[in-house]
C-alpha cells in the first residue's frame, strides 16, 4: 500500500511535491526491548586506554549515514532502513559541533585539527591555534596533537591510514603543523614562509625526530614525497621516499602485496599507493587493482601497530566519502561509506574493548537530503507512484530519492531540474541533481554523529564541541591536561 503526502517545497522553488511511503512487510526489525535490556546491562569502562583508534569518515553527516545505512542493506540483500552499519551497534554516540574559529562550516582542516589537538582553528589550518592567519607562516601558533603527545610522553605507536593522499587536511592533522592546507610539498609554499621556518606536509611526515615521526602511515601521495626529477612535485630535490627508507628497519611500499610483508616483517611502512588519492573504491578494482582497500590498509596497520610494547594511536580516514559528494557522485560517495564501515568492523574484530577506545566521527557534513520513497526502492532511484512510475513533483518532472542542496547537478539559467528520461540516476558516473549549482557541493554546518566503544566510550555522550573528542581521547590515554 502507498501513501500519497503532499508536501510543499519553500523558498524560490516553491512546489508541491508528493512522495510516496510505503508499508513495510518484511522481516521484523530488533524490538526497541532488546535494545532497552543492553543498554541497562551496560556499565562503563573507566579504565585507562591501551589503544586509541580514531575513524574519520570525511563529509559524512547525519543524512549520508542515513543513506549508507540502506545503501548497504539493499547491497546485502535486507531491508535497508533497519540495517545496521559496524559502528550503529557501538554502544555509546551523540552529535558533534562542527563550526570553525573563522566561519559556520568548517572545512577538513579545522574540523580534523580541532578532534586531534583540542583547538579549534581556521578553515584551512592544520595543527595550529585560533590565532593562525591563513598563509602566514607562525610557527608559535602551532599545536601537539594527540599523536605526537602519546609517542613523546607515553611512548606508544603512532599510525595513519587514508584513502587520499597522506599529505591530505585530514590525516596531516594527525602529525602536521601548517597555516595553509595547501602547503603538501615545498612546491605549494610561498618563499616566505619558508624563510620563516615553515616546512611543507610531506617533509614533516618523513623527517620528524623519531620520537614523533608515525610508526605506519598508508594511503596515496607519491608525487608530493618525490623530486621533480623522478616524477613528482618537489622542487628542493629531496626524494623523501629515499629517506624514509633509508633509516633502520623503514620501508616504503607501493602496493598491497609490499605493505602485507612489510606488516609481516615488523618493519616501519610508508605507503603510497597513487601519485595523490587513492582512486574511489567504485573505480580501484578496475584502474588501480594492486592498491589495497581501506579495510586492508587498516587491517594492515592494527596488525603492525599491535605489538608496541606501550600500546598505539591511529587515524584512519575516508577521504572520498566528501570527494565524491564534491563532484556530486552519489554512488561513489556511498560506496566508500560502506567500505568504511568495513574498516569499522576489522577494528573491532582485530581489537578487544577492554583495552581500545575506538571513536567513529566525522569532521563536517554534506548537503544531502533524503526526500522519501518506499522500503523496498533503490535509495540511488526515484520516488515512484503506486504503478511504479515515477511520481512527478510541481515542475513536472521526477524526485529522485537523495539529493543535494548544492554541486555540479544544480539547474544551469532557467533550465530547472532535468526530465532524466533514460538516465540511470544509480550509476556510478550519475551526477547526482542539487538544488543550486556550484562547481563543487559545499559542506554543511549541521552537527555530524560519533559513536564510540572502549575504555572512555560513556564520555561520547549528548551534545559535544568537536575539541571535546579530543579531551576524550586524552582523558582515555591518562595524558596531563597541557603538554609538559
């Protein structure tokens, strides 16, 4: 059966549009008491964590957990509105403050810097304070981040995985310090802030004193670590690849079968596995079939980090969640959704809870919206009418059942929305309709969720500043409240 409601659209665009919702006859969904008797058998875990494992899922708000949540269901062959991704089950979560010391959005940068140093920053600045101007070198705006501080002061392992280049906003903010995202190699940096002592990403990865430098750091960003001459984007000549490899024990690896020796020879591993990103999880199979998946590259680095004698930090982030919601590909943005889900869920398999604080956040949000459609349609489709056609909205023409408020699929002059007659809105290559053009979707400032397990977990609770996860993860690590 299908309910017709009519709801009108505000603003310039005013439109009746009329979604359908059908009643769902499937398989019965975990009763709400289930749930209830878990919850009050829950009891907190106060101890001091062994292990930290920070997940950021780049761009993945409310609604894009929402769609990855049915995404992969529908995937799996089950309802999707009742399914659970690995991190739903995790017995602790809230929402997220996500604005930034200069703006109501903020960006990967800030969004990322603020849950690994405690301080919220500029849009565009990496491990540095408030205070920071963009593209002013000031090194005394820098700040540690939690990385950095539990290698220094407690000795643990340190560890960052991505699907984008390593010198990327959100896995630099695990080790880096920079006014400007945009400074990966001393190619991107202005004259002078070199001269006032500011070094570019990829140098401060490689050449960090080994009491900060990451035991494992595995994603893409070749280019930025090798000098033009050999191909990448360094004008210094340095070959910082070279370097890495040169210290005792250290290897660089350049696809997945390497980094699995590597892993099992206990040696110190730089991978990178594309000259910037790793290609989305829709195209890798095809166009880069040696580079391993986000799941493996986790797996990878748990597997390698387990056995430091002080136990170990790690970031891993999925970069193209928001890349792909840049370039309004739906499909693609959702897929990596799901394969982060699965880095979830070797975390928890490979980790026990006793002992290892797992935090599953994101650093801002996307302007995808769910408009409505029946339990059983493709959440990539339309909004269908009791025949199975597609319900038309005010301007005549169909909903489909995600959209974006801006990107590259918004209406061009007085066109309006396209009749998409013939187009197949699920593939992968489908740019998804927004409802204002820009030549890249914009991040929303809405609150994003987290969700956490381990030791500390109960502290991931009610309404958060996103700092705040990092005193968590702090508190969990038993770090002073300043650095010494």
């Amino acid at each position: 059966m299908t309910i017709p409601i009519p709801i009108r659209a505000a603003g310039a665009f005013a439109a009746t549009v009329v979604a359908s919702v059908a009643l769902w006859s499937g398989p019965a969904e975990a009763g709400p008491q289930t749930a209830l008797e878990a919850a009050l058998a829950r009891a907190p875990n106060t101890e001091p964590a062994r292990n930290i494992i920070l997940f950021i899922g780049d761009g993945m708000g409310v609604s894009t957990v929402t769609a990855t949540r049915i995404l992969a269901g529908q995937r799996a062959g089950a309802d999707g509105a009742s399914y659970d991704l690995a991190f739903d089950r995790m017995p602790y979560g809230g929402l997220v403050r996500t604005y930034s010391a200069d703006g109501l959005v903020t960006d990967s940068a800030n969004g990322a810097s603020a849950i690994t140093t405690g301080h919220r920053t500029i849009n565009g600045g990496i491990g540095v304070d408030g205070g920071a101007r963009r593209g002013v070198c000031d090194t005394s705006r820098n700040v540690p981040t939690l990385a950095q501080r539990a290698k220094r002061e407690l000795g643990k392992a340190v560890g960052v995985v991505a699907t984008s280049s390593l010198t990327d906003a959100s896995p630099a903010a695990f080790y880096a310090h920079s006014p400007d995202r945009n400074w990966q190699s001393d190619a991107d940096m202005p004259d002078a802030a070199k001269a006032a002592g500011c070094v570019d990403i990829a140098a401060q990865l490689v050449l960090a004193p080994d009491d900060l430098r990451p035991d494992i750091a595995l994603g893409g960003g070749l280019s930025f670590f090798q000098p033009a001459e050999a191909g990448g984007r360094r004008q210094d000549g340095q070959d910082l690849a070279a370097r890495w490899s040169g210290r005792p024990d250290s290897v660089v690896v350049t696809d997945r079968d390497a980094m699995n020796a590597a892993v099992a020879a206990g040696q110190d591993i730089l991978g990178l596995f594309a000259s910037v990103h790793i290609p989305q999880e829709v195209n890798r199979p095809t166009v880069a079939p040696q580079a391993p998946t986000l799941e493996e590259m986790t797996r990878a680095a748990i597997t390698r980090l387990a056995s430091a004698p002080e136990g170990y930090v790690l970031l891993v982030e999925a970069a193209h969640i928001d890349k792909a919601h840049h370039a309004g590909l739906l499909n693609a943005s959702l897929t990596d959704s799901i394969e982060f889900s699965k880095a979830v869920a070797a975390a928890q398999a490979l980790t026990d809870p006793e002992d290892t604080l797992i935090i599953v956040t994101a650093d801002h949000s996307h302007g995808l919206t769910l408009n409505g459609g029946a339990r059983h349609d493709d959440v990539l489709g339309l909004i269908k009418g009791p025949t199975g056609a597609p319900r038309l909205a005010g301007d005549g023409r169909p909903l489909p059942i995600l959209v974006y408020s801006t990107g590259p699929g918004g209406p061009e002059g007085e066109e309006g929305r396209p009749l998409l007659e013939g187009v197949d809105v699920t593939a992968t290559d489908h740019v998804r309709q927004a409802g204002v053009r820009l030549a890249s979707a914009a991040h929303t400032g809405e609150d994003v969720p987290a969700y956490a397990q381990g030791p500390s977990a109960h502290l991931v609770t009610g309404s958060m500043d996103q700092p705040y996860l990092f005193q968590v993860m702090r508190h969990a690590l038993r770090l002073p409240v300043e650095a010494p």
